[in-house]
C-alpha cells in the first residue's frame, strides 16, 4: 500500500504545471549553447592556450571551484552561467518550499489530507510517501540539471570530465532538499494555506542567510577575510536548512581530493574540504530525520475532518 500511495502522490506532484515548467526548463540552456557555440568557442580556446583545464567548466556551474583554476574557471563559466542548471541549482530551496505547498498545504485546505487518512496506512506511513515523491520528482530535476550542464558546456567548451558525478549531484540534491521542504511542510500542515506555506519559506531562507552572514560581520568589519570565509563555511555546513552545501561538497571532495583546503571566491579559508563535508553530512542526516520524524508527529496529532 505504501508503494502505491509514493506512486500516485509522484504521479500528482509530476501534473502539476509548475512542476513540469521546471522538468522542462534545463532543455533551454542545452539549445541557448547550441545557438551560442560560435560565439563563445574563441573564448575556451583562449583559455586552453595558457594552460586552463576547461573539461571541468560543467563543475563550476554546480558551485565547484576545481583545485588550482580559481577565478579564472568561476569567470570562465560566469560567461554562461545565466543559462545553466543554475536556474534550478540555485533555487533548490524554491523548489523545495513550492513541492511542500502543494503536497501538505494545499492538500489540507482542499480536505484530501482528510480522505487520505482513511486509507490502510498510518500517518507516519502517509508523511513518508509525501516525502518519498518529492525525493524522486526533485531527484529528476537535479538530474536534468546535471545533464543540462554537463551539455551546455560540452557543445560550449568541448569534452567534459567526470560524467559519472551527474548522479552523484542528483542524488545528493534532492537529499539535500528535505530539509527545507519538511520545515516548510510543518508549516503547510498548520496553516493549510499554500501562499502562507511560499511565503514562510521565503522568510525562512532569507532569515537564516542573514544570521549565517551576521555571524562573520566581526571578522569582516576586522577585515579578517579568510577567517570570515572560515566561519562563514562552517556555519552554512552546520546549517543544512538553507545552504545546500552537501552535494557541493561531494563534488568538491571528488575533484580535488577531500584533503584540499576548501576556497570560496579564490580564497582560502584554512579548512579542509573532508572536515566541511563531514560537519555538513552530519547536519544534513540529523536534519533529515529529525524534521520529517516531527512532521510526522505533528500530522498524527493533527484534527482532521473526514468529509
């Protein structure tokens, strides 16, 4: 019973039209590239003349900075980076709130939360295929993703590397996701108003950036710029609600070795990219299962009318 209610909850998740805009959108940056191409091609040319590895300019979309390339490689891929994956990258926690609007907000105003409930499955059981459907839809958009930019910059630049890390993204992506679409789901469940749940999530992204950025305010106006990147990647690490930084990571470790020292903007912040990883798996877990574990408590509490 389990399986089929994950099945018909994808199946509902996938007809929404906001939902099939973003499956259909890494399509776009694959044919801006192909129109692109001799445009930008004298530019990757350039760039491999004096030495510049541009087999990994796909990496630098997702956030990786390949060991050694810097702001020459950021810069590289900035050229097309309007028209990459980082139209749905960088939005995963949009996306995220938006799948818990319409899973549990919108389901409890319109009283199918309460015609769920009277099928052979527990609540628990019901919170779990909720989430189980928004893992699979979101693991096939950061796999389009993924594709998407492996794509652009392959028609761009020529050959890509590390092919085989598309997954791995995908995978870790929508993992990475959870977190925010169970906080925001919390809420859905409670106010059972779907602009509310949007607009929650909105608040919540923005009010953690601002605290992660307020914490190396000190070193900043100190101007202690290694030690404000220092603090700063720790705490997004430490707070997987918002940063997303898990796949990022991953891919850096995969890169450049899990000893390399982790930069931000070509700076060095003096910790290794294994001890980052490590803290951020470890957030990104605890969250994971502690929110949709509370969200589930929540729901079994919860006074449902059954029409």
């Amino acid at each position: 019973m389990l399986s089929r209610l994950i099945a018909i909850e994808t199946r509902r998740l996938m007809g929404k039209r906001v939902v099939q805009a973003l499956l259909l959108l890494p399509v776009v940056p694959v044919i801006v590239a192909a129109v692109l191409r001799g445009h930008y091609l004298p530019v990757f040319e350039k760039l491999r003349s004096i030495g510049i590895n541009t087999s990994e300019l796909w990496l630098v979309a997702l956030g990786v900075t390949p060991k050694g390339l810097g702001r020459v490689m950021e810069y590289a891929a900035s050229i097309m980076g309007g028209m990459t994956v980082l139209n749905i990258a960088s939005f995963a926690w949009l996306v995220a709130v938006i799948f818990a609007a319409y899973l549990f907000a919108s389901d409890t105003a319109s009283g199918r939360l309460s015609l769920l409930v009277t099928r052979p499955v527990s609540r628990r059981g019901l919170v779990a295929a909720k989430t189980a459907a928004a893992y699979l839809v979101l693991l096939l958009l950061f796999l389009e993703a993924g594709l998407a930019a492996y794509a652009s910059f392959y028609i761009l630049a020529g050959e890509q590397s590390m092919p085989w890390l598309i997954p791995v993204y995908a995978v870790l992506a929508a993992a990475a996701s959870i977190p925010m679409l169970a906080v925001t789901g919390l809420i859905g469940l409670r106010s059972a108003k779907s602009g509310t749940t949007i607009a929650a999530g909105l608040v919540i992204y923005f009010v953690l950036s601002i605290a992660t950025s307020l914490i190396a305010l000190p070193y900043m106006m100190r101007g202690e710029t290694a030690k404000m990147m220092r603090v700063t990647s720790y705490a997004s690490a430490a707070e997987p609600i918002h940063s997303f930084m898990l796949p990022r990571l991953v891919l850096d470790a995969a890169v450049s070795g899990p000893g390399a020292s982790y930069t931000v903007s070509d700076i060095d912040t003096g910790v290794t990219i294994a001890r980052l990883l490590l803290v951020s798996a470890a957030a990104t877990t605890v969250a994971i299962i502690g929110l949709v574990l509370a969200m589930a408590r929540y729901f079994e509490r919860l006074d449902l009318k059954i029409p």
